[in-house]
C-alpha cells in the first residue's frame, strides 16, 4: 500500500480503489477510449472514467452478456432497474458497495449529476431489451425514437462530462447553453458513427436497427446520416474554445477520430458495413491526435 493510501481516510481509501476498478473496466472494454482519457487533465481524468465505467456496465446487462449467462429478458430489466436504483440512492448516500456505482456516485457529487440526467440513460437502456418487431425480426428505431434514444444514451453522457469538466469554471448563462448544445451534439455525433460502425453486429447478433424503421439502411439513407453527423461535429467543435484548456486536447481528438471514421463510411458501400466494422489505426489516431495538438496551440 502507498503513503497516500496509508494517509487516507477509510471512506477516501474506498472511493480510490473504486475509481480503480472502474479504470480497469473501461480498459479491458477499450482501448481508444483509455487513450483518449489521458490525455485530460488529471483533475478531470479519473472522473471521466467514472462516468464510462457505470454506461460500460448498463450497455453489458442489455447487449447480450446478462443473456449469455443465461437470464431471461424478465431479469434482464430486473438487472438493469436494480443498478439504476442503487445508481440513484449512492448519489443521494455518497457510498455505494458497488465499486462501479460508488465511482460514479464521487464523480455525480462532485459534479453535480443528478437524476435529470441518470434516470434518461437507464430508459435508453431499456429500450434495448423491448421486443423485436414480427414484421422485421428487429427491434426498430423511427425517427423521433431514435432521437429519445440518442438523447438518453448518448446526449446524456455529453452533458454529464460537460458538468465535469466546468465544474470549477465560472461559466455565463449564454456560454453554458451553448457548451450544453455542444455537449450533445458531439454525443450524438459519437452514437451515430457509432450505429453504422455496428452495423453488421446490431443487425445479425443483436438485431436491432437504430438508424431505420424498416429494419436496414440503403447507400442513400447512409449518405444523409453521414451528412448528419458532420453537421453535429461542426456544431461540437464550434464550442472547444469555451471548454477548459486542460480538456481541449482530449476533445479535440475525439472529434478528429471521428471525423476520420465518418470519412471511411462514406467511401464504405452499405454492402461492407453489414459485414464488416470500419476502424482506425493506432498510428492513424496518433497522427489526428497530433495534428490537433498542433491545431489547438496554434489557435
């Protein structure tokens, strides 16, 4: 044990050793987003993983692990409403005997998350186990539900970093409902690439179609998505002045990863993307990354 953890208080020795259980999570589940974690500034590093350990863990009670190991969807839902409600009472408590919940809970208390922007998340998530449609064999997003969908699984999310990462700042009214447009934009930029990176596996393995009531997707329908989604990076990057400059980095990458993933779906026939996941290579990231730290000191 270290100095510092010696020097802790049991509550403080808990709360680290839980953010280090939630690190070793999004670790095993990413290694895109562990890079991107470093480069925050260290005062907004361990909460970021905080957040994404607690979505890490509801996205794998809903995408099939809770379902390999053998439970009916009955207790799927029951899974799922059972770490929203110990989610919930560990904000309100500060402790939780979940070490994933109690991580996200230090982070929610600091930052003030609360249930406006939890209770959303898990609704999302349950929209995941709804049954599929007879005529389809899918689970089918139409338009307006596929944006409370959005809004629920990945706006949120947006929102919930954006009040980590100005928690310390003294941000206008103006300023704040533009970071918050910002916020969700680039969350729903990140879910959309997302859905047509995934979808030979939403498809085939989970069958599910997030992007199309009719089940699949035509060149054309991916064309306007892709149209889509650049117009949410534009509106996200309009705003990475106004963030901390010890995020900037971080967020700028992203929004260069994925513009790069965009760029490559579009030259992608919608053939290929139901068969196969488009990616980005690790020197590929590298070098956005660089180029948008030379973009940002040069600003």
């Amino acid at each position: 044990m270290t100095r510092e953890m010696d020097d802790a208080s049991p509550l403080e020795r808990y709360t680290r050793a839980s953010e280090s259980a939630s690190g070793r999570i999004i670790a095993a589940y990413s290694t895109s987003f562990g890079t991107a974690t470093k480069l925050l500034g260290p005062a907004h590093r361990k909460h970021i993983r905080n957040i994404y350990g607690l979505v890490r863990v509801a996205d794998e009670i809903v995408d099939g692990v809770a379902e390999e190991a053998g439970l009916p969807v009955a207790e799927q839902h029951a899974e799922l409403t059972l770490l929203e409600t110990e989610t919930l009472r560990s904000v309100d408590a500060g402790f939780s005997s979940n070490p994933i919940i109690h991580a996200f809970a230090h982070t929610a208390r600091a930052a003030q998350i609360d249930a406006e922007l939890v209770v959303p998340f898990f609704a999302s998530m349950r929209t995941d186990l709804e049954v599929a449609e007879p005529a389809t064999g899918r689970l089918c997003f139409g338009e307006r539900d596929h944006a409370d969908y959005v809004y629920g699984s990945a706006e949120v999310i947006g929102l919930m970093c954006l009040k980590v990462f100005v928690r310390d700042m003294e941000v206008t009214g103006s300023e704040m409902n533009r970071l918050e447009h910002g916020a969700r934009r680039l969350g729903a930029a990140f879910q959309n690439v997302n859905f047509l990176r995934d979808l030979a596996d939403d498809n085939a393995r989970l069958g599910r179609s997030y992007l199309s009531s009719a089940g699949t997707i035509d060149e054309e329908q991916k064309h306007q998505w892709v149209v889509t989604i650049n117009e949410q990076l534009h509106d996200a990057s309009e705003v990475l002045p106004l963030l901390p400059k010890d995020s900037q980095l971080a967020v700028a990458g992203a929004l260069s990863l994925f513009r790069k993933l965009n760029e490559r779906i579009e030259e992608t026939p919608i053939e290929e993307l139901y068969r196969r996941r488009v990616r980005v290579s690790g020197p590929e990231k590298a070098l956005l990354i660089a180029r948008a730290a030379l973009e940002l000191a040069a600003r």
